[in-house]
C-alpha cells in the first residue's frame, strides 16, 4: 500500500526525487513522513508532511538541500533531494500515520503505523 521508488546511484551534488505513491485506505493519510537507514546504523527520521496544514518537518541534516512535497490528486508524496553527499546514503523509507502527528512526534518512526519497501540511494564522492 506503500510503494517508494526512484533511489539510484549518483555523485555527490547530484539530485534525486523520491517517490511514494499510496494505495488503500492509506492513501490520505493525515501524516506521511520519509526515513532512512545506513548501513549499521539506526533508522532516522529525514523529512515529513502534516497534510491538514501542509506543514514540513525536516531533521536538520538535510534542512536546505531536501524538499518534501505531497499531490493529493495522485496520493503520492515526494522527496526532492538537492546537493546529495555521501552521508545521504541510506535505504529511503516513506511512512504514515492516521492521525496529524505534531512536530515532535514525526522525528520517532515507532509512531508510524504503515511502511514502504525502501529505495536505495547510494552517493558517490
């Protein structure tokens, strides 16, 4: 019901533009939020949407460089990523919440309910 693409291999300075189209009684879901996941590490919070006030949460790492949007119309929501390091690479995962999820909550993905398969982004130096 979550279905993330457009990872890839790219250099660093490079951009990507993820996907994630939601299918399902998901597909409006009021919270919607990208993760990911390096090698040995924890999954961490990247970007995220409140879809009731179209408010944007970023976690500071990529604050500037990445930019999350959401088009009801094809319950897809995206994460263009600008001037990608190395650092960025990670497994991308998009997840949602049933509910608006205030700021706060949006940086712990043990509060998101529903999980896409991961994309991988890999960036070269």
């Amino acid at each position: 019901q979550l279905q993330a693409s457009g990872g890839g291999l790219v250099q660093a300075g490079d951009s990507l533009r993820l996907s994630c189209a939601a299918s399902g009684r998901i597909a409006d879901s009021p919270s919607m939020g990208w993760f990911r996941q390096a090698p040995g590490k924890e999954r961490e919070f990247v970007a995220g949407i409140r879809w009731a006030d179209n408010n944007k949460f970023y976690t500071t790492a990529v604050k500037g460089r990445f930019a999350v949007s959401r088009d009801k119309a094809q319950n897809t929501m995206y994460l263009q990523m600008n001037n990608l390091k190395p650092e960025d690479t990670a497994v991308y995962y998009c997840a949602t919440y049933g509910r608006p999820l205030n700021s706060g909550s949006f940086y712990n993905p043990s509060v998101f309910e529903y999980w896409g398969q991961g994309t991988l982004v890999t960036v070269s130096s």
